[in-house]
C-alpha cells in the first residue's frame, strides 16, 4: 500500500457528502472545491462538512476544513451559525491542515470584538505551531482581523516588524507584504 495513501476509520458512517471527502493522498483536497460550491447552493449539508472536522480521519478532516474555508471566501455568512464551534473547537484541532484553514476561515466570520480578541489569541498561538505554513497563515490572520479593528495597527505592525527578522523564509516574505499593505492602509486612512 502506498504509505501516502491513509484509509478512513472503519469506525464512523459517512453520509454520502462525507464520503466524497475521503480517501487518496492526504495533501490533496479531493473534491473539496465541488463539495464546497455544493454546499453553497444547499446549505442544509453545512452540518454534515462540520461533522466531517469532528472524524477522527485526518483526510476528511482536513478536506472538510478546505471546504469550510472555501464556503467562508465565497459566502461567509453561511459559517457564522457555527461560529462558536470553528473557534472553540475546529480552531484547537492539531493538525496543521485545520490550522491552515482556520487562518483562512476566521477572519470572514462577523466577529464582535470579544471573538476578535480571542481570534487574536488563537493566531498568536498558531504562531507556536511546528509547521511553517500554519504560522505563515497565521501572520496573515491576524492581518485580516484588522478589518474590525482598523484604528489597531500598532500592535500587529510590531508583531510583523519583528517575524521580519525572526521568521522562516515564507514568515519573512509574507510579513513584508504585509508590512508594505499596512502602510498603504495607513496612507488611505489619512486621505
């Protein structure tokens, strides 16, 4: 058997839905963008995707975390009924795959600035994470979150400053982007 190849657990019933999320390579997203422009159009299956994060099969976990960040990039009021569970328990799954799609996932949910703060406090901890992608989309995260908090720049731009010097490769690069965007938003801000 190829050892990139993982099964899913023969212990848990998959819906059909589900099902399309298994099996294969587990760095390949399968059908994750049809599923999620499925669930776009029917809604009612949200539940079924949310579930499919709770499977103790990393693949479908992690295809059910691209379709959720999928589904929040194209229509994010969709997530926000779920609100609670992405940042209390998706947010705290470890496996680098979720975290990479929580990044992405957080900042399109219509958050109050209690759930900005606590999402500030997630990214912060993402930045700990042994994989590099996960902290890289994490200095992203918290970039985005400045959409609620405009006025707050001080505090990410240290924060981008310092992993300019101290991040990997790709953390460095992204910082400078981002760096570079802060001050245009700065720039605009003043107009």
């Amino acid at each position: 058997m190829d050892p990139k190849v993982e099964n899913k657990p023969e212990s848990m019933t998959l819906t059909p839905i589900q099902n399309r999320l298994t099996g294969g390579e587990r760095r390949s997203i399968g059908e994750a963008i049809d599923v999620a422009n499925e669930v776009i159009t029917r809604p009612v299956i949200l539940p079924e995707i949310m579930d499919g994060l709770r499977s103790p099969d990393p693949i479908l976990r992690s295809r059910s975390a691209q379709v959720v960040a999928t589904v929040g990039r194209k229509s994010p009021g969709l997530l926000n009924a779920f609100k609670f569970e992405i940042m209390n328990e998706f947010a705290v799954i470890d496996q680098w795959e979720v975290r990479e799609q929580m990044s992405k996932t957080i900042p399109q949910l219509d958050l109050n600035q209690n759930e900005v703060e606590e999402a500030n406090l997630i990214f912060e901890s993402y930045l700990r994470d042994k994989s590099s992608i996960v902290r890289t989309c994490a200095i992203q995260g918290l970039f985005d979150l400045l959409k609620f908090a405009p006025d707050n720049r001080a505090g990410p731009k240290a924060r981008l400053e310092d992993i300019q010097f101290s991040g990997s490769a790709a953390m460095r690069a992204r910082s400078r982007i981002l760096l570079v965007k802060l001050s245009k938003m700065k720039q605009d801000s003043r107009a």
